[in-house]
C-alpha cells in the first residue's frame, strides 16, 4: 500500500510531466556527452584487446599422439632447490 507521501509525490511528477511537449525533449548536452564518453571507452577497449590479440601465440596441437608430451615433460622437470 502507498502512503500519502508517495501518492502526492506521485500526483505532483505526473501533472510536471504533462507539462512537456513530447515533441520537443531531446537529451540535450549531457546525453551527448555520455555517448560521446561511452563511445570512446569502447574504442579504448576494441584498442587495447586487438593489442593483447597480437600478443597470443597459439598453435593448435595436432590430433596425433602428441598431446602426452606435455605432461611426460612436466614430470621429468627438476624441482626447484629450497634453502
């Protein structure tokens, strides 16, 4: 249930909105400029990922036997010395 407060709250942003011309609102200066900000992040993003991308080394394994040879190398590797 609303409370009086509510409901005049309500009533009173109703009657402001009815005030507008539909016609007539546009998001102005700051809708702009949060596009405009929106729109750069996303360029930075795109720019960055496309440098990490290049980074990437990946070659595929082939379905051969091969894939074991990872794993038997791991194994045989020396420990690490601990003083």
């Amino acid at each position: 249930m609303m409370s009086a407060t509510s409901t005049l709250a309500l009533t009173h942003f109703v009657t402001l909105a009815d005030s507008f011309d539909k016609n007539k609102v546009t998001p102005g200066v700051l809708g702009f400029i949060v596009f405009a900000v929106i729109g750069g992040a996303v360029w930075l993003l795109m720019k960055s990922m496309n440098k990490h991308m290049k980074k990437v080394d990946f070659e595929e394994q082939p379905e051969g036997g091969e894939a074991g040879t990872t794993a038997s190398s791991a194994a045989t590797a020396p420990e690490p010395k601990t003083s």
